[in-house]
C-alpha cells in the first residue's frame, strides 16, 4: 500500500515537475521571437537577426554594480564578438529611457531592449523572469542563438564579469 501511494503521488508530482522545467527553453529548440524598441526607440526583433549569431544577455537593471560591469565588459569584448559574426542584444525589463541614459552613459554599441510589459523575460522562462518582495525582474542569463534561430548555448546564473569573455571562448566552438 505504501508503495502504491508513493508511485501515485510521484505520478501527480511529475507532470508538474515537467512542466516548471519546460518553461526555458532549452538549448536545440528555436528561440522565442520578439519585437521590442532599443534605447534610441527603433523596434528590434529576433527576425532581424536571422543568419547570424546573436549572444541576447537578460540583465536586473539599469545603473546597478553588477549590469553595469557586464555592459562594460560586453561593451569591451563587443569587437572581438563581432569578429566571430556575433551581435549583441541585452535585454531588461527597464524603460526606453532608462537604457538610454544607461547606454549613452557607458557607451553601449549594440542595443538594449525594454521589456517593459515582461512578456519576453516571461517567454524565456522562468529562469529568466524572477519575482522577489513583489518585484519582478530578469535574471542574469544569456542565450547564444544560432544562425538558424535554434538556441546553441544558455548560460544562467550570470557572473557580469565573467559573461562576455565566455561567450567569446565558446562562440567558435558553436
């Protein structure tokens, strides 16, 4: 009996076990598509970069210690990433404006997007999109997505010092 009431429940338990874990997307699977507007107001979506590599990194926000270390590194490795046929996207949940001042204060060359209804953080998962004291936010987390639109690589739990260089040492072997 004891047995039957553990495979019963174990069989309850693991639909909803599955589903939490389907709610990234998983490395082979397309990316979600997206339309969303960059600091200086032009609209972005993942279409626009089929054919080539594109490294999307989720940030907290704006003018934080750790976002802002990791603009700059990415900012800084952005040639290199370039070099190997990689664009760059970041994306938070942060306004327009907000990723103008934050982009224009630390010389972003490459776009950032506002996700400020949430709707692609919550695309990306549930690893991306988090919620704390009732604040919502987007966890550090980068995707590297092929030419074809498949995601190649997904990196969580972010370190935004470490990020950029990882992305550049991985990219070739993609």
């Amino acid at each position: 009996m004891r047995r039957l009431l553990i495979m019963l429940f174990a069989l309850c338990l693991l639909p909803a076990l599955a589903a939490a874990a389907e709610t990234m997307p998983q490395v082979g699977q397309m990316a979600p598509g997206f339309k969303l507007q960059d600091q200086n107001g032009h609209w972005k979506s993942l279409d626009q970069y089929r054919g080539q590599w594109l490294v999307l990194y989720f940030y907290v926000k704006d003018f934080t210690p750790g976002c802002t270390t990791e603009l700059r590194n990415y900012r800084d490795d952005y040639a290199a990433l370039r070099k190997e046929g990689a664009q760059v996207l970041a994306i938070s949940i942060g306004s327009v404006k907000s990723h103008a001042a934050f982009a224009m204060k630390y010389h972003a060359p490459f776009p950032m997007l506002a996700d400020t209804n949430l709707k692609v953080a919550k695309e990306y998962g549930d690893g991306v999109l988090i919620s704390r004291n009732g604040m919502k936010y987007a966890a550090r987390t980068t995707f590297i997505i092929a030419p074809n639109g498949h995601i190649a690589k997904i990196y969580t739990d972010v370190n935004p010092a470490n990020n950029p260089h990882q992305v550049l040492i991985e990219l070739p072997k993609l």
